[in-house]
C-alpha cells in the first residue's frame, strides 16, 4: 500500500520521496507535467545541445548536507557562475565590484579606494525597509539607476521602492575584484544535467511517479496516510482569500548553428535595453562542446506558471494567513518554494525538504 503522496517532483517532492523511500516507506510521486525535475528540468533541443528548459539553474550551496545529499545521485562538474551588465552598451561585472568602478568611470581605485568611493556615493538610510533603501545604501543613486532601477522593474513589475529590502541584499557588492556571482563553499553543475540526477534520485522500488497528474483531480481519493504538498499553497485552499501574488516568465530559446560562443560569460543581463532581463548560454553552464550554442532570453511577466512570490508586505501578509491553514491541515506538509511562499534557492529547498523528511520520520 501506498503510504504517502508527493506532490510534484522537482527538489522538494524528489528529495522527501527518496527519504521517505529509503526509511521503508511506500511513495507515490505525482506531477502535472510531463517530466520531472520541476523548473530545473533539462534536456536535449532539438540541435543536441543540453538546455535548461526553465532558464538557467546554477547549482551552489555552503551546506554539506545538502551537497552530500545530491552527490549520492550525480558526478558534479565544477562551475562558477559569472555574469556581465549591459550599460549603454558596454559589459561590465555584475555584482557590482572594483573592476565595474574602475571601467565604469576610468578609474584605477585599489580595495581601499573602492571602499571609500562606495561611502562616498551611497545615500545612508537609518532604516533599511526596502529594496530601493538597500541598494542605495549600498552603492548610491548612479549605480542603482545604471544596474537595479529599470532591471527591477522589468523583473517584478513593481518599483524596487515596493519590494522588500530581501530582494536586493540577495545580491552583493565587492570592492575587490571576485566576478563570481555567488561565493558559496560548493559551486558545480550536475555532470550529466539536472533530469539525470533526478532520475536517479526517484529511481527506487518504493518509489512510484506517475506524470501528467493534477494533484486536484486524485485530492480526494482518500487512499494515502499523508501528503506531501509542494504547489502553491493557496490553490490548495481554493484561493479562500484570495491569489497570492507570483511572477511569471516566458522563455525564448533559440539555437545558433555554427556559433561556437555567443556570449562571454554564461549570463548577460540587460537592466536598461530590451523587453528581457538577461540571455544566458548554456554551454558556459555544461561544458558541453557542440558545433552550434543555444542561448534562451526570459522575459519577466505577470500571468503564467509561478515562479517568484513577489515579497511586499501585502503579499508577506497574505500568506500568513494561508500558512495559519496549512499548518491546522492535519495529514499534510507543505514544504518548498511554492507551498512556503518563499523565494528559495535550488539548496535550501533541498535543505527544508530534508528537514521536513526527518520530521515525518519522527
């Protein structure tokens, strides 16, 4: 008999089910999609060349837990993720770092000078509240209208004067000259790409997935001794009190033969041209090698499948109500991006869904 129902099979659904399997339970995985692996889904275009059908997904972690976890399911390849701004036409590091000053403004400041020319531009806030407040805090008001105003508004829709102060301290500003976008202890690809590593990770005999399966159509059935929900948390409620806010994105790919590098980095952003935010090229990410290269641009948008809680108060205080609901809702856990209403990286899922696991498993 089938113990426990996992609904949705990316990070969180995968990573419960395999424990929950491995401790001797019987699972049955469900998603409405035709794959699994969730938005971190991979898989060869139509050229061969490896993509990431949901925009980019960099792996990068300080958890040992976590890491060993996933290694158990995959070889890694080393990758560290780097990204270049667009501003009036010229690339520039991104986050911001001394080599983006010295560029930006034909400067040749050391670390000491760097630091003494962020103090000198930031606007000092006595109070940090949002995003706006913390990049001009930070970095003061020419910085913040060449790289975050109108890529902020593109992304979220909102003014970065509406958005918590969360969204923006998520992205550093150096004064030496480190133009890794993240600094984690671990930092790598999946050798053979995320879907593998998934496959493997679900690949067990107390596992059954069954794709294609709307959680809303089998809710009722009755025939499972608990759930495990990973969707968004109000369409579990039915919306009782309303939609909770998410942005959507729609993904452009595009192959281009005889291209060997199309880019020089993994990702561009585009913070002031263009409908689109950034193109990321996945050979940078893979390593793979190919005659041609793929690239995918996402372009930000408020309808579609969810993919960001949009962090305001308003939206902060909706959920709370809903998680007040979740948390009376006896026979279900709710854990990962969606059913917490969190903006989560690929690793602390993994690490809420662990948690969650060994709760379950008492």
């Amino acid at each position: 008999m089938v113990t426990t129902l996992v609904t949705g099979a990316g990070f969180a659904g995968s990573t419960i089910a395999r424990e929950l399997a491995d401790a001797g339970h019987k699972v049955q995985v469900i998603d409405r999609r035709s794959h699994i692996g969730g938005n971190a889904h991979d898989e060869l275009d139509d050229h061969g060349v490896l993509v990431h059908c949901y925009g980019p997904h960099i792996f990068h972690t300080n958890s040992e837990r976590v890491w060993d976890f996933l290694s158990r399911f995959t070889d890694w390849r080393p990758y560290e993720h780097r990204v270049l701004g667009v501003v009036e036409g010229q690339l520039y590091p991104f986050p911001i770092n001394r080599d983006t000053l010295n560029q930006l403004y034909n400067l040749d400041l050391d670390e000491a000078g760097a630091a003494v020319f962020f103090e000198q531009v930031r606007e000092p806030r006595a109070v940090v509240r949002t995003s706006e407040d913390v990049v001009l805090n930070s970095v003061g008001r020419d910085l913040y209208e060449k790289f975050f105003l109108n890529y902020t508004r593109k992304q979220w829709g909102m003014e970065p004067s509406e958005l918590k102060a969360g969204v923006a301290a998520r992205i550093p500003v150096r004064t030496n000259t480190d133009d890794r976008y993240f600094t984690d202890r671990f930092q790598a690809m999946p050798l053979h790409g995320y879907t593998k590593m998934f496959e493997r990770m679900l690949d067990h005999p107390n596992i059954t997935v069954e794709l294609g399966v709307d959680f809303a159509d089998v809710r009722h059935q009755e025939k499972w001794e608990h759930i495990v929900y990973t969707g968004p948390v109000d369409a579990y409620f039915d919306y009782c009190y309303g939609r909770l806010p998410y942005r959507s994105l729609r993904f452009e790919h595009e192959h281009l033969a005889d291209t060997d590098q199309f880019q020089p980095v993994g990702t561009v952003n585009y913070p002031n041209d263009h409908a689109y935010t950034r193109i990321t090229e996945f050979k940078h990410l893979t390593g793979q090698q190919h005659t041609g290269t793929s690239i995918v641009r996402e372009y930000p948008q408020a309808d579609g499948d969810p993919y960001y809680p949009v962090p305001s108060d308003a939206s902060e205080a909706l959920y709370k109500r809903y998680a007040a609901l979740a948390d009376a809702e006896k026979g279900v856990t709710f854990v990962g991006r969606l059913a917490q209403y969190r903006y989560y990286n690929m690793d602390q899922v993994v690490a809420a869904a662990l948690t969650a696991a060994k709760r379950l498993l008492g």
